[in-house]
C-alpha cells in the first residue's frame, strides 16, 4: 500500500513540473511560427508564382539556419488559387479557419488580392502582398500591406518617360483588360493627355485573344510615334511576333510583366527594342544585402535570380521583421507601419499610412535577346 502511494504521489508530481514546463514555454516561447501564403501554384499564372515561392523559401531557410525568429522556426502553408478570386476566397478561409495563421502573404495578382482583403479586414489577419499592384487596393482595409508599387506609379512614370524623355507625341495604347492593367493604361491615357500628348488609339483586348490582326491594322492606320502595350507575358508575346509579321515597326512600350525571359523566348526578335519600366531590381549590386542574396541562390540553382525572385524572398525577410515583435495580428500590423527604409533586395521598404509604398523605378530595353538598362 505504501508503494502504491509512493508510487501515485511520484506521478502526479511528473505531471505538475509537466503541467508548469508547458504553461511556462507556452506562453513565452514557440517551436514554430506558421504563417499562411496564396499563390497561383497551378493552372496559367504558375509560371509566375515559381521564381516568387523560390525567393520565399530561400529566405525561409536563411532566416531559420540564422536562428528563426526569436529562436522559433518559420514556416509557410502555402495553399493554391490558380489564379482565380473564388480559390484565393477557400484558400484564406482554410489558412484562417483550420491552420489558425495571424498573417498571410498573398495574393500574387490584384484580382485575388481584392477578393481576399476585404477578409483580412474583417477577421482582422495582416494579408501583405509581394505583387499586387492595383490603384484601387489603396485604402482597402488597416490590415493590407504591400511590397510591390501602386500602378499609378507605372503610369505616370511612362506618361512622363514617353513624353519628356523619348518625345513623342502621338500615341496608341494596346492593353489587355485585366484589373491591374487596364488601371495602368487609363493613367498612363489621363497623364499623357495632361501632358498635352494625343492618344490616337486606346483599345483593349481579353486575356484569351490569340489573333490580334485586326488590332494591329488598327495601330497602323493611326500611325502612332510609340505604342504602349500593357499586359502579361503570353498576350504580348503574341502582340509582339504578329506585328512583326505584319510588318508593323513602331518603337514598343510596356510594364515589368514583360521582364522575364520567357518572353525572348516566345517573341525571340520580335521583342528587340522594346522599351519596359521595372522597380530597381540590380543584381550586379554590391550592396551586403544584395551580395549574400545573389551567393545564396546562385548556391541553391546555379543560376542568377529574376525581380519575382527577389520579391519572394523581401516579402518573407520583412514579414520577419514584423514577427520579432509578436504573432498577434494586431502587433504584427502595428510593426509593418512602423517599418522604415527596409534595405531589401527590391529597394528600401517604407509603408505609408495605406500600406503601400513608393520605389523608385527604372527603365530597361532588349538588345541581342538581353535585357540591359535603357541608355538614351
């Protein structure tokens, strides 16, 4: 009998240091912080999400081999919208509902991005994206941040480099009617104008258009000084190699959906010349930040990383940042505000009172299936 209660008293006293062990590393420290992304995994825009989730694992791994954050391992439950709002919608609600996440990074595009940051408000769950452009995501909510510049900083910045710098005087816009580009094509229409420029042709086009003949005899009979294109990757692949073809030889002008490639791949000498705007992205630059970044992925792929690339990986470091304070929402938004010139790979960082910010942009060109820096 004596043994018997020797015996008990011995578990219960392991099961109170147990107890006091648990309710003590609880509340003071985690083995893992989950945060959630939506990316296009699948379907059409893939190709896309791949140098993006790339970027975003490898600073994963480098934040996690340097100690994780506050000794707690990262990770990211990365979920797949193909694309599409409706998934984006089942993504968020799986990430907020069944993996308890405080922070999601996504949406890549701005049509997922603007059925779920209306959620984020709502269920108050910081949503910070790496590429969302739209004007309209402005303002939508407290809990919405990104990473990547407005378009309305595409648009005035090529209204301003076609007009003051290139002098042209007359111009045809050909944008692909998606949310993030039509924004684009109607400021850049607006600032042109202001500019005391003519826009002789302003015509859009669906995603799914693969014979742009009739555009392009459009183009020709108005006889433009440069043609702005505006939209992703296989629409003006195809623009590009038909007005070839037809024999239309204008001076192109488009966004940094162009910078990939891929494209050279698709258009090959039909895309030399064309004219692009992109966020600073240097991969030659011998910032530290930019040096161990470059060393890091040459190491994991052999190869030199893209903008998308450096996007995934800025989107999770300043997610990081974010973290060290806490993994409440509200603390990891109240963090994001208070961030200032974060030195990323894409730029310094600063977020406005409406989440976004400003990067300065740069022009680039393709010269013997190369992109290099534009030089007038």
């Amino acid at each position: 009998m004596k043994h018997k209660i020797i015996s008990t008293i011995g578990v219960i006293a392991i099961f109170a240091i147990g107890i006091y062990i648990f309710f003590n590393n609880s509340g003071t420290k985690q083995e893992i912080i989950k945060i959630g992304a939506i990316l296009p995994l699948t379907g059409d825009m893939a190709s896309y999400s791949e140098p993006l989730k790339r970027g975003m694992d490898l600073a994963v791994e480098e934040i996690n081999i340097k100690g994780g954050i506050n000794g707690a391992k990262l990770r990211i439950i990365y979920e797949d919208d193909k694309g599409e709002a409706k998934n984006a919608v089942s993504a968020f609600r799986k990430l907020v509902d069944i993996d308890k996440v405080p922070m999601i990074i996504g949406g890549m595009f701005s049509a997922s991005t603007f059925a779920i940051a209306p959620l984020a408000e709502k269920e108050q769950k910081v949503l910070l994206s790496p590429t969302a452009s739209a004007i309209e995501l402005t303002g939508i909510g407290d809990y919405f941040f990104r990473i990547y510049p407005s378009d309305i900083y595409d648009g005035i910045f090529l209204a301003q480099f076609a007009y003051n710098e290139l002098q042209k005087r007359k111009i045809a816009v050909i944008y692909e009617q998606v949310a993030s580009v039509t924004a684009i094509a109607n400021k850049f229409k607006t600032d042109i104008e202001m500019l005391s420029g003519e826009i002789v042709l302003f015509d859009g086009y669906n995603s799914d258009v693969r014979d742009f003949s009739s555009i392009i005899k459009r183009v020709s009979n108005a006889n433009p000084d440069i043609i702005f294109i505006p939209g992703n990757l296989n629409p003006m692949a195809n623009l590009l190699i038909q007005a070839k073809q037809l024999g239309l030889n204008k001076q192109f002008l488009t966004i940094s959906t162009f910078y990939d490639n891929r494209i050279v791949e698709l258009a090959k000498e039909a895309t030399e010349g064309v004219l692009f705007s992109t966020p600073m992205f240097n991969p030659t630059s011998n910032t530290p930040e930019m040096t161990n970044f470059i060393a890091m992925y040459n190491n994991h792929y052999n190869t030199e990383p893209d903008i998308l690339v450096g996007y995934g990986y800025d989107v999770v470091k300043i997610a990081a940042v974010a973290l060290l304070s806490g993994t409440e929402p509200e603390i990891i938004k109240n963090s994001l505000y208070q961030i200032k010139d974060y030195p990323g790979v894409t730029g310094n960082t600063t977020f406005d009172n409406n989440g976004d910010v400003s990067k300065e942009l740069k022009m680039m060109t393709v010269k013997n299936g190369v992109f290099i820096p534009f030089a007038k």
